[in-house]
C-alpha cells in the first residue's frame, strides 16, 4: 500500500515560507489602502475626515462640486478597503477614519523606505569603493 506524504510545498510546488506569506499578506491588505487612496477625490475626503473628524455625507458634500451619490461612491470604495467605517447617529450615517488601518499601511511604508535605504546605500559603497 502506498502512502503519500505530505510536502511542505504549495500548489506551484514552492516550499512554504511563514516570511514570506505574511508580507504578501500585508502587500495585498496594503495593495487595497493604496489603491484607494490613489485617486485625489477619496484623498481628499481622507484629508477632511483627519482635520474635521467623524462627517455625514451631507456635510462632506455640502460646498464642493461632488454630489451625494458620487461621495457615497467613494466613502463605499475606502470602507471596503477599511480605510473608512461607519456608525449611524439618529437619520444620519457618520463617516470615520479607521486609525489602524492607515498605521498598518504607514508601516508598510516604513518597511519599504527601508528596503530602498539599504540599496541605496549598498550602492553608493559600490559606486565609491
């Protein structure tokens, strides 16, 4: 009777590195909270939540040229990307900045920089030595 075992390897035959998986895990949670942000619209509407805290639609689209529909749009793009969450106030839904989420995508940054640091600077030790 034969056995198979069981490898340590995945569906492309690639061994499974722990390392590995968690940083394309926080590449594709952060892949989310830059896409996002990536458009000035939903950057904009990020900036007025930091400054003006917890807004309803009404007063985010109150004085600019974006109508309600197309800010719920945007607000919808952001909370699924768990940028943004939602808590109901009597009729009104009010809009807020998830702290954590922007941390995590800030951190991920700083892995990045980094990164970049130590190449620049293995670079510049190659280019000068």
């Amino acid at each position: 009777m034969s056995r198979r075992r069981s490898s340590a390897r995945g569906a492309r035959g690639e061994r499974h590195d722990p390392l590995r998986a968690g940083r394309r895990q926080a590449e594709s949670l952060s892949h989310f909270v830059f896409a996002a942000l990536g458009d000035p619209t939903r950057l904009a509407i990020v900036r007025r939540l930091c400054y003006e805290g917890p807004l309803s639609i009404s007063r985010l689209a109150a004085g600019g040229s974006l109508t309600r529909q197309a800010i719920t749009k945007h607000l919808g793009v952001m909370e699924r990307a768990r940028i943004l969450r939602s808590e109901r106030r009597g009729r009104e839904r009010l809009w807020r900045i998830e702290q954590a989420r922007l941390a995590e995508a800030r951190h991920y940054l700083d892995v990045i920089a980094k990164q970049w640091d130590g190449a620049l600077g293995r670079l510049k030790a190659m280019v000068e030595g």
